[in-house]
C-alpha cells in the first residue's frame, strides 16, 4: 500500500505544472530585491528619470507612461483574403426537399 501511495504522490507532485516559468523568475526577483530596498528610493528615482523625458519630449518616455496609466492600446487587425476580400467567418447551411419522381 505504502508504495502504491508514493506512486500517487510522485504523480501529483509531476501535475503541478511547468516549474520552467518559475527558473525565468530568477532575475526579476532579484531586480526587485533591488528596486524596493531603502523605501523604494531607487525605484522612486526610476520613475522620476522616466517622467523627466517624457516632459523633455522623448515619445518613448510619453507612450511608456501611458501604457503603464491607460494600458496599451487595442491592436486591431483586418485579416483579407488573398484577392483583398474578407474571409468567410460564417457558413449558412439551406436544407432542401428532394422533389418526389413518379416513375
């Protein structure tokens, strides 16, 4: 019985999920160890430097602002055909009635 649990067990532990994401986590960890020491000074300094070229006119400054304030905005695609025609999003099915033969 006792080995039959270790079995389930070990399956468990192997469906909880993909532990790769959490290797990718490493450095932004520590990127935020450092940001967030001596009451957020570093990270307050950041956002300052950040608002300073937004208000000196660099757009990279401006559009990061307001995708962090707004969110970014919607992407929106139109996906045509080859000939530039909308491609088929729907498909109307019409039943029709044999006509009856008197042969």
């Amino acid at each position: 019985m006792s080995t039959e649990l270790n079995k389930n067990e070990k399956i468990a532990e192997s469906m909880k999920g993909n532990k790769n994401a959490a290797k990718g986590k490493l450095f932004f960890d520590q990127l935020r160890k450092v940001l967030i020491q001596d009451d957020q000074l570093r990270l307050r300094h950041i956002a300052e430097k950040l608002v300073e070229a937004a208000e000196d006119g660099e757009a990279w400054a401006v559009k990061e602002i307001i995708d962090r304030v707004d969110g970014k905005a919607i992407q929106f695609q139109e996906i045509t055909g080859a000939d530039g025609e909308p491609l088929v999003t729907s498909i109307s099915v019409n039943f029709v009635k044999p006509k009856e033969t008197n042969d």
